[in-house]
C-alpha cells in the first residue's frame, strides 16, 4: 500500500448512504468509529480521500456486521457508486456514442476508458482486464477494499454492483458480474468477469 495513494470519495460515502438507509444510523456510526472514521461522518468526504481510509471501512464492514449484512450494504453502495459515475463522470454523449456500437467493441472501448483511470477505485492495486470467451476479465490486485479482513467466499459486492451497473448501462441488461476470485478469500487478486450475452 503506497502511503500517498487515493481514493475517489464514493467508496466512503455510498457506504455511509448504504448503511445509514439499511441499518440505521447507529450501526453506522458504530461501523466508522470502530473504523477510526467518524470524521467522514462528520464531514463527509468530496475529494479524493486516503486509501488507509478506504481499506480500514471496508474491511471493519466485513469485520463488524454478519456477512449477509456486510454483502448488502456493499453492493448497494456500489450500485450508488455506478449511478453517480453515470450520472456525474461519464459525459452522456460518450454513453450514447458507445450504446450504438457493437456490443465487443464497445465494451474494448469503455474498458479502456475505466482502466485510464483506474487509480480514482483502485489507489495503489493494480487493475487488469482482458476478453475471454463470451465476455471480458477484470483483476484488481492488491484491491484496497479486499485487504484487512477475511472472507469464505469472494466478497467485493462493492466493485461487482459497481462494474455491474456502469457496463449494464453500456451493454445492456443482460449483462452480468461475479467475482470469482477474491484476494480476501486468498487469491492472488480479486477477480471479475463480465458477460452480456
């Protein structure tokens, strides 16, 4: 973990939103306190934030709540996170423009487009996609939100729902994202593939 690696400020937030609307506020601010992070609570975040930040939120999610629990509030916050991008980040025009071409190609293309900046949700990990048959493969090693704790069973509904969401808004809505490695449960990264057919 580099010392000076960020974070854009949603993988704070969204949780905070997440937690906050499924659980209630004190379980909220007991899940940030045992974090070390009630000044997000207090002011929450609108740059780019920490990467320790990040790391020690979702692990104490993980650590603190039961898995069941932890899941949902993870891939809600990543739902939020791709409905923000699409709606904040991602100029309109550019969704448009990639909706029109053929769905390989445009997937190559917005692939691209997040590996660029892949350093605002990865900090100091190291993001990797390549196609395979039906689809595509995303590889975050050294995945800032999959470091500190540990799972059973892949567990970063955080980066699915939000991979989920930005390409199902470019590819459709057969689109599909498991993880299926995950360094929390041991693997060398956390991996995602990515089918829409």
């Amino acid at each position: 973990m580099a010392a000076d690696a960020r974070i854009g400020p949603n993988a704070i937030t969204r949780v905070e939103a997440a937690l906050t609307a499924q659980l209630g506020e004190e379980t909220c601010q007991c899940v940030f306190a045992r974090a070390g992070l009630l000044r997000h609570l207090a002011n929450p975040p609108t740059d780019m934030v920490p990467e320790a930040d990040v790391m020690r939120l979702h692990a104490e999610l993980h650590r603190a709540l039961p898995t069941p629990q932890a899941d949902a509030v993870a891939a809600e916050a990543g739902r939020q996170t791709a409905a923000y991008l699409l709606s904040v980040r991602i100029p309109r025009l550019a969704q448009f423009a990639l909706r029109l071409l053929p769905k390989g190609l445009a997937a190559r293309l917005f692939t691209q487009a997040i590996a660029r900046h892949a350093w605002t949700f990865g900090g100091s990990g190291r993001f990797s996609a390549s196609r395979d048959a039906g689809g595509l493969v995303l590889l975050i090693a050294d995945n800032p939100a999959a470091r500190g704790y540990r799972a059973e069973r892949p567990s970063c509904h955080y980066f699915a729902e939000t991979f989920s969401g930005l390409y199902t808004a470019i590819l459709g809505p057969r689109v599909r994202v498991v993880e299926t490695q995950c360094e929390a449960a041991g693997a060398q990264a956390c991996r995602f593939r990515v089918t829409w057919a």
